[in-house]
C-alpha cells in the first residue's frame, strides 16, 4: 500500500466513524475514538460483507466504501455498546 493509499484508507475510516458515532448514540467513545473504531470497523466490514454475500456499489467506490466501512463501525459500536452495559 503506497502512502496516498494509505491515507484514502485512514479518511475513510475516519468518515465511517464519525457517521457511525451519529447515528449509533449512547456506545460512542467521542470524536477520535469512534474515528478508530471507523478504521476498526473498515477492515471489519471488509471480511465481514463478502462473507455475507453482500455487495453494492452507491455513487462510486470512496462513497461505497465508505458506507462499508460505517456498517462495520455500527456493528462494532453496537457490540462493544452490549460488552459495556454487561
């Protein structure tokens, strides 16, 4: 992975983060924390959905991947979310 990509990777990750702190309220760990859990969740949804069968592309691939990467942050919020409440 080259520097650029490296960077495309972190952005992403950091979008999906910020998006799923919004939308998962309650099991958010602040600002920078959710961006980790966005980059987290990237390499989790990205051996997550193709297990699953699922594929879809929005608009192009950053928007798409962005929008994997935000499943993986919520279901990893909502997983650690549980973990906490327990």
């Amino acid at each position: 992975m080259t520097g650029y990509g490296l960077l495309i990777f972190l952005f992403i990750g950091a979008m999906a983060g910020w998006l799923a702190g919004l939308i998962v309220r309650g099991f958010g760990f602040g600002l920078l924390g959710n961006i980790v859990v966005g980059i987290i969740g990237a390499f989790l949804a990205g051996w997550l959905l193709p297990a699953l069968g699922v594929h879809f592309v929005i608009i192009g691939p950053i928007v798409t991947s962005i929008i994997h990467a935000m499943i993986g942050a919520i279901v990893l919020l909502v997983i650690i979310g549980l973990f906490r409440r327990a």
